[in-house]
C-alpha cells in the first residue's frame, strides 16, 4: 500500500514529506520506547509513536523508517517537523490511539515488521 492510502486508513494530516505519498510500504511498528524501535524495527518501515520530540527523527533515520504516525491527535514542534524535513522523512499524525492505527492498517494489509521477539534465556 502507499503512504496516501495509510493517510486516507488514518485519516491523517500530513505534516512533512508529501512528496513522498506514492512510497510503497508494507510493515511497521509502534512503540514510545526508543530503545525498542532501535532493537525491534526494520527498514522502510512504518513507525507508529506518540512521541514527537526531534529524537524520534533521529531513531528513524538511523534505522531508515519510511515515515513516522503520530497518535493520539499530537502535533510535532516546528523543531521536529524541521528535523523530518532535512532528513526526507514524512510525519503524518492520526487522532487515532496507537492500538486503534495499528489495528486500522493490519486489517488492510501492513503486517508488523517483527511478529515476535526471541527468549532471552
């Protein structure tokens, strides 16, 4: 699916990065711990957060997150929205809790980018 139809799934604003409506994506992951996203998320995937501070730009970037859904209704500050800009990565935000967004987007086809972590015994 493109990220036009997550927009139109969520019916989300876009806030940065509509140029890039037309990306294709097909998996993603939420979570407000940063340390999670780094240990469980993949490449060109969808990460679904409530957090808008500029640190969630930088996690995406380094792990190559196709774009970030805020939830929850929350609006980045312009030192974010900035951020997302240099680096090309598109914010869209959903009033939509994580739960409900994530939840909208697998029952139209994007599955989680790790179904299941590995014991740690």
């Amino acid at each position: 699916m493109t990220l036009q139809d997550v927009k139109d799934i969520l019916d989300a604003e876009m806030i940065v990065g509509g140029d890039k409506l037309d990306m294709e994506v097909k998996t993603a992951f939420g979570a407000d711990l940063m340390s999670d996203v780094l240990a469980y998320a993949k490449a060109g995937s969808l990460l679904l957060t409530g957090l808008t501070n500029p640190q969630v730009i930088r996690t995406a970037n380094v792990l190559d997150i196709a774009a970030i859904i805020v939830v929850r209704g929350k609006k980045p500050p312009q030192e974010t929205v900035n951020l997302a800009d240099e680096m090309h990565i598109p914010i869209l935000c959903t009033k939509y809790i994580l739960f409900e967004t994530a939840g909208r987007l697998y029952q139209k086809g994007i599955v989680g980018c790790v179904e299941k972590v590995q014991s740690k015994s």
